[in-house]
C-alpha cells in the first residue's frame, strides 16, 4: 500500500520514529491538560478557602507543568543528546576555524579595558614601535618610528598589527604622561674619555634647552600625580653614570620635553655638547686640571 501512495520503505523507516515522537508528545499533552482539568475541579470543590484554593492551584498548575517538562526530556531525551553533540562538534570546528579572528576580537576587548592607549599614542609591542594612528575589532595600525627602539623619527612605513598580539605580548605606552614626557638616551664613553666633562656639559645644555618649560612641566607632573595617586616624578634634568663594562662609561640623559620634540631636543643637545672633543687621550679631567695648576 505504502508503494502505491508513492511512499518508498526506507521514506517510511525514516520518518516512523519521528512521528511516534510526536505521537507520544501529543498524549503527554493530552493527559497533562485533563489531569490539570480534573485536579483544578477537584481543587475548587473541596476548598473552601479562597487563598487556600488559590495557592493549591498554582501548586498543582506548577508541579503538572514540571511533570510535561520532565515528560519531555525523556521522550526527547535521545533525539536531544544527539543534538547536543552535534552542536559542539559544529561549535569546535567553528573555534578552530576562527581562532584568530577570536583572539583578536579577544585583544580588542582587553586593550579597551584595560584603557592601554588612544589614538595618537606611541606604543610598542614585540618589534612593533609607532604612533597609533587607526584602531578597529581586529587589527591596530601604527606609523613606524625608528629605526631601533631608541630614535624618535618616523621611517614612512605603517604596520598594521593584529589585535591578537595584545592578548600574550605587553604593551609599553610611551605617552604615558600624554602633553610632557619624561625623555631618556644614553651617550657612550671609554673611560679614558673626559667623559666627566662630557657629562657637566650634557647636564648643562639639557637645563638650558628645558627652561622656558620646566615649571608648566613640572605643575603639569604634579597634577598628573595627584589624579592617578602617584608619587610626582622629578622633572629636573639629570645625568647620571652607568657602567656596562670595565672598559666603558655611559651617560644616562634624562630631561622633560613636550612630547612632539623629544628627537628635536634631544639632537639640539648633543648638536651643542659634541662641539667640543671629549677624547681623553689616556688623560682625565681631574689630572688634566692638576698639570694646568703646576704649570
């Protein structure tokens, strides 16, 4: 008969369990409703009390609704299980398919949050280093300044970096302190050089080129430190004196600049100090004085 109706066998085989599912719901609901029915009935005619009755029927009305739910769950419970597995294979497969796309959207999140930097800022993350210049859900673009991590000068070339870094690699915001910045570079020496001469003279020309602004950077520190709790940071220019190797002398400059003209100040005062030669030829400046007062 099934073949006359056009019906073919395996149609058939395919969708009976379906509609004995179907079947088995359709009754579970038919005798949830007349169980509701006859035990509100009842409910109404062996109650007197008005709030009695009511708060017996909500009970009722609730514990028949969890007996459809629980109904439910084991007439579907197979069909359901099979459906929960499909939907995390198909939401494993779509992970991995997307995983950087989701941990970009991920680093997005955590620099917004985190408020790490604006537009504008000059970070660095791994070998990247620039101005923030475009900021999407995905990727971060940057004008590229350099070379190295201690010039200021941009290179014309733009990094677009994918957000996804800024989930496993820190970010060093460079314009931290936004209108003032506090600049640092460091000047070599072999130790026979005059390098304390050097230095006297470094500390100099970096006060001189500091002083119109030294006090609005310094009012600028202080308010700065009082908003975010901190400690204000001196803003007096200052040399001071590493030493890497036996052999060598380093000068550590470190002085206040508007953040646009940290290159600008910075090679003003080396264009000053380097007028002079401070190669000692074997000599310090302490003896050098000392031959000049005996002779």
């Amino acid at each position: 008969m099934n073949e006359k109706l056009g019906i073919s066998q395996e149609t058939f085989a395919f969708f009976l369990p379906i509609i004995s599912l179907f079947g088995s719901t359709f009754i579970l609901l038919v005798v949830v409703l007349v169980l509701n029915s006859l035990a509100s009935r009842f409910i109404r005619r062996t109650v007197n009390s008005s709030e009695l009755r009511r708060k017996w029927l909500v009970q009722t009305r609730n514990g028949i609704i969890l007996i459809f739910i629980l109904g439910l769950i084991l007439i579907w419970g197979e069909e359901l299980r099979t459906l929960a597995l499909s939907v995390v294979a198909i939401a494993v497969a779509f992970v991995v398919a997307t995983k950087e796309l989701i941990l970009c959207v991920t680093g997005s999140l955590l620099k917004t949050g985190a408020g790490s930097f604006d537009i504008g800022d000059r970070i660095q993350i791994k070998d990247f280093r620039g101005d923030v210049i475009d900021q999407t859900l995905l990727a971060t673009t940057i004008l590229e300044v350099g070379p190295g991590k201690l010039t200021h000068q941009r290179t014309g070339r733009m990094a677009v970096i994918p957000n996804a870094l800024f989930v496993s690699e820190p970010v060093i915001n460079e314009s931290y302190t936004r209108q003032y910045v506090l600049h640092v570079f460091t000047v070599p020496f072999k130790r026979t050089d005059k390098w304390q001469a050097a230095q006297q003279a470094l500390l100099v020309a970096a006060s001189k080129h500091c002083q119109p602004y030294l006090e609005n950077a310094r009012l600028y520190m202080q308010r700065l430190s009082d908003e975010r709790g901190l400690d204000a940071s001196s803003v007096d220019p200052r040399v001071t004196i590493q030493v890497p190797t036996a052999a060598e002398i380093h000068l550590v400059v470190r002085f206040p600049v508007r953040a646009s003209q940290r290159s600008y100040i910075e090679q003003l005062i080396l264009s000053e100090v380097f007028t002079e030669d401070y190669s000692g030829k074997g000599k310090s400046t302490d003896e050098e004085e000392e031959e000049k007062e005996e002779n």
